[in-house]
C-alpha cells in the first residue's frame, strides 16, 4: 500500500461542527451524531471529491475516536 498523501496544515485549515441544539438527545436516541467539516482551503489550491476522475486522488478523513463512543 502507498502512504496517504496529507496536507501539511498550510493549505488547507480544518475545523468540526458539531454545537447543534439537541444534538445529545438525539444521539442518545439513535446512536447516529452527525459532525459538519469546514475547510477553508488556500486561493490557488482545491480538493477533490469522492470520484476525481483520471487526475487526483479522493479528500479522505481519518477518524480516532475514543473507545467509549
């Protein structure tokens, strides 16, 4: 396997989003916590989608949650 391919922080600045009203209820409800990502990425560069067709390589996130979720 190839090693993936990551952002070294300067391009491309993450943030999560998951202050919704309700959301705890919720969760407990349906077990399912929906999380937004907002990336703001630097003029002059761009991420790909899913499918980036014959020239790049799909957007991946790693996710390490802790073992109580």
């Amino acid at each position: 396997m190839a090693p993936s391919l990551q952002s070294d922080g300067n391009r491309v600045a993450v943030s999560f989003i998951s202050g919704v009203p309700g959301m705890a209820e919720a969760m407990e409800e349906s077990g399912v916590f929906w999380l937004g990502v907002d990336m703001k990425i630097k003029e002059g560069w761009h991420i790909y989608w899913r499918n980036p067709g014959d020239s790049g390589l799909p957007t991946t996130i790693s996710w390490n949650a802790h073992p109580d979720l």
